[in-house]
C-alpha cells in the first residue's frame, strides 16, 4: 500500500493553497487503499449528492442593495440527515463546501453519529457588515435554503464568521416561513430558544480531551507537556484554558495580529478570546512572535485551531513539534501531512480531534426533538464519553494496522460509510 509520502502534489506551484476538495478526496483515496471497499462506493464520495448555489440580495443600511452568493453542499446522506456548518468568510466558494462537506461524512462516522456531511456559507467578509444588515443577509438566505433545509434533511451550525445569534436568526426566519416553532431546523442556537449548555465550548473542549489522551498513549505526562495554539477563537481558547487547567504548560497562543510568547507559560486565563475581546492577545504580550513562528516552536504538542493550509510542503520541515492536534478544519495540506508523516511527527486529524462541536449539537438536536433540555454537566460528561469511544476505535485500527492516525482515522468512518451504502444499495 502507498505511504503518505507518494500522495503527488496538488499543483505545481506550492505557493498555492490546497482546496480542501482536492485534500479530501485525497484522503479518501489514500484510506480506501487500506480497505476491501468497493471502489464504486468510493467513486460515489468523491462527489456531493447536490451543490445548492444561491444569490442572497440584502438592503445595506444606506439604502443600497447589494448581492452575496451563498452555497450549501450535501455531501453524503446514507446515515442520516445533512449535518455542517455556515460559514461567512470572502473566500466561501463551491469547492472550499464540498470539501469540508466532505470532512463532516467523515467526522460524524468517526463519532458514529446517525448524520451524513454538508457545509455551506456567504462570501462575504461580515466585519462588513452591521448587525443589522448580518439580520437581514442571513433571514433572506434562510428564505433560499428553506427547500433544502430541516430537522431531518439538513440541519446547519455556526461556523467562522457566525454565531449562536446568526443561528437564532435562521431557526426564527425558518419557524416563520413554516408557521411553528421548529428548534431543531438548527443547532448551536442559545440555550434560551432550544440550544444545548456546552455546544460553543465544545470543540475545543474535545481538542483538549484528545490531546490529553494521546499524551497518555505516548506517555507523556500532562504537567510535562508543553503546547502551542495557533487561533484563540472559540476552538483555541476553550482547548488551551481546559488544557492549562490539566496542568499543561501552554506557550503560545495568537491571534490574526501575532502570538503571545512565554516559555514559562501563560495564564490563559488571563488572556481574552476572540469572543471575549477581538485580537487582543498581542495586546496583553510581553514577548509577541508572528503565527508562522509559533508553527515551527520547539514544543511538544502543536494545536493549530485557526484556518486550514497552514502546515504546508512550504514550512512541514520545521514543525518541531512531536505532536500535532488538529483544532481547524483542514490546517494539513495533503503534502504538509506527508512530510510530518515521513518525520515521525504524529498528526491527530481534525475528523477525530475537533468532533465536539458537532457531537454536542447532535446532543442539541436530540434535545430539540425530544423537548427536553440537558444539564451542562451530562453535556460534558456526554461528550467526553463519546471522545474516548471514538479515540478507542481509532486507536485500534492505528495499532493494528501500524498506519497514520488520520488514516486509522479515515478508515473508522469510511467502514462505516461503506457498510451503510452496501447494506441500502443504489437505487436504480
């Protein structure tokens, strides 16, 4: 079987970003290759089941109107319904959906959890945008998806650029659109109208449980480890603060302006988040390092929770970090991950690693269609026994076949896909 390091390179020119369909479909690939799989069933996940393409018009507050372009991907259903985020970023495009379209099959077989993968967004950048005319964008944009969407077809999530609010605003423009109260349309919403206690905290409380449990795999005692978190965001800064709390030494953190720098340690504590105080962490360092420094620090465990292709074939040479967490989506290019792979680096994929975001909101949806609120302590308690079963499952298949953890990883969910599409066939 091919080793990480024969995957080709995307394109020539390395300066160029990976698109996070071709990293997907690579991985997929690559894992297939150590399956009795039918290669039909592999040609089906290469592509999304349907790509919705919308124009979103909004009246911005002079007045004027102008239009956004929206998509949805529906990756691959056969489990249960469509489940992913919204992003609103400038860079939204078709492949960059299908491709983390792609990752969220993967992610939600990992947790075995009954949803299939979607993804969807705006480009648009919304610091653009007031409150008021993010209202708007996102009422007309529930409008355009509402054929597609639903508590047992689709069900969205906050992603980069939106939040709890953006959510609210989509389940109240969907309730109204149907004429009742329907929670479940999505998750990730405030507690208040049917979301669940622990769902912002929850992907970066799942990196942290990760990164504790391949420490133990290795050895490596928590209050001996030093960690690096790139991105102190919802993800990052959840995962270093419960980290710090479980005696970690976290040594940098950052956020778009630069990283924080302290070999002693931080006080994460005493940091904001992004959610608390906008990049402000540079505000608050002595010692200020720029975020392609703190990917090549001599630490023991790298986090990078920021935005995807930031390990690449340009800088994969000088991680100097013995483990590698992923908190974002997609942070390894394809090639980045054979040179870490072909260094001996371990690389916990984001499919297993950041899975708490959507495991909590199944445990919202779950909540929602129930009718019955959970407390946060069984959310955690919840969630962290999920992790570990998922971690049990892919542990075993990376002892055993003595491959890569994304693609022990890779191959829990595609046996899972596989066997879902074989058993309920092709219809004709």
């Amino acid at each position: 079987m091919a080793s990480p390091s024969s995957l080709p390179e995307t394109s020539a020119d390395s300066s160029e970003p990976e698109p996070a369909v071709e990293t997907a479909r690579r991985q997929l690939q690559h894992a297939a290759g150590h399956l009795e799989i039918d290669p039909n069933i592999v040609e089906r996940l290469k592509h999304p089941t349907k790509v919705h393409e919308v124009r979103v018009p909004i009246e911005r507050d002079d007045g004027t109107v102008e239009m956004f372009t929206g998509y949805r991907a529906h990756h691959d259903s056969v489990r249960g319904p469509y489940k992913g985020g919204l992003r609103y970023h400038p860079d939204v495009s078709r492949d960059e959906c299908v491709g983390l379209g792609m990752w969220m099959t993967w992610k939600c077989a990992v947790m075995d959890l009954p949803f299939g993968g979607a993804k969807g967004g705006i480009a648009v950048d919304p610091k653009q945008l007031s409150s008021d005319e993010k209202e708007r964008l996102t009422r007309r944009f529930a409008e355009e998806l509402r054929n597609v969407i639903g508590p047992t077809i689709d069900i969205p999530a906050p992603d980069m650029g939106t939040d709890p609010q953006t959510m609210a605003w989509l389940m109240d423009a969907y309730s109204m659109q149907e004429g009742e109260t329907i929670a479940g349309v999505v998750t990730g919403k405030p507690p208040v109208i049917g979301g669940s206690e622990g769902r912002e905290e929850a992907p970066g409380r799942s990196v942290a449980i990760i990164t504790q449990l391949v420490c133990e795999h290795f050895n490596r005692p928590l209050e001996e480890t030093s960690v690096a978190v790139q991105g102190y965001g919802s993800v990052g800064s959840n995962a270093a603060r419960l980290l710090d709390e479980w005696g970690a030494t976290i040594v940098a953190i950052s956020d778009v302006n630069g990283a924080m720098y302290d070999p002693d340690g931080i006080d994460t504590r005493a940091v904001p988040s992004h959610d608390e105080e906008p990049e402000a962490v540079t505000d608050h360092a002595d010692d200020v390092i720029t975020n392609e420094e703190l990917l090549t620090l001599d630490v023991d465990v790298l986090i990078p929770a920021a935005l995807g292709n930031v390990i690449t074939e340009d800088n994969a040479d000088a991680v100097a970090a013995d483990i590698v967490v992923e908190g974002a989506n997609g942070p390894t290019t394809s090639t980045g991950d054979a040179i870490l792979a072909d260094r001996g680096i371990q690389v916990i994929p984001d499919i297993l690693a950041n899975a708490g975001g959507v495991t909590v909101s199944y445990f919202e949806w779950l909540q929602d269609i129930n009718r019955r609120a959970w407390s946060l302590q069984r959310v955690n308690d919840e969630l962290e026994a999920e992790m570990r079963s998922a971690w049990q499952a892919v542990r075993a298949e990376f002892e055993d076949r003595e491959v890569t953890w994304r693609d022990a990883a890779y191959i829990v969910a595609l046996s899972r896909v596989g066997e879902a599409h074989e058993v309920r066939g092709l219809w004709p």
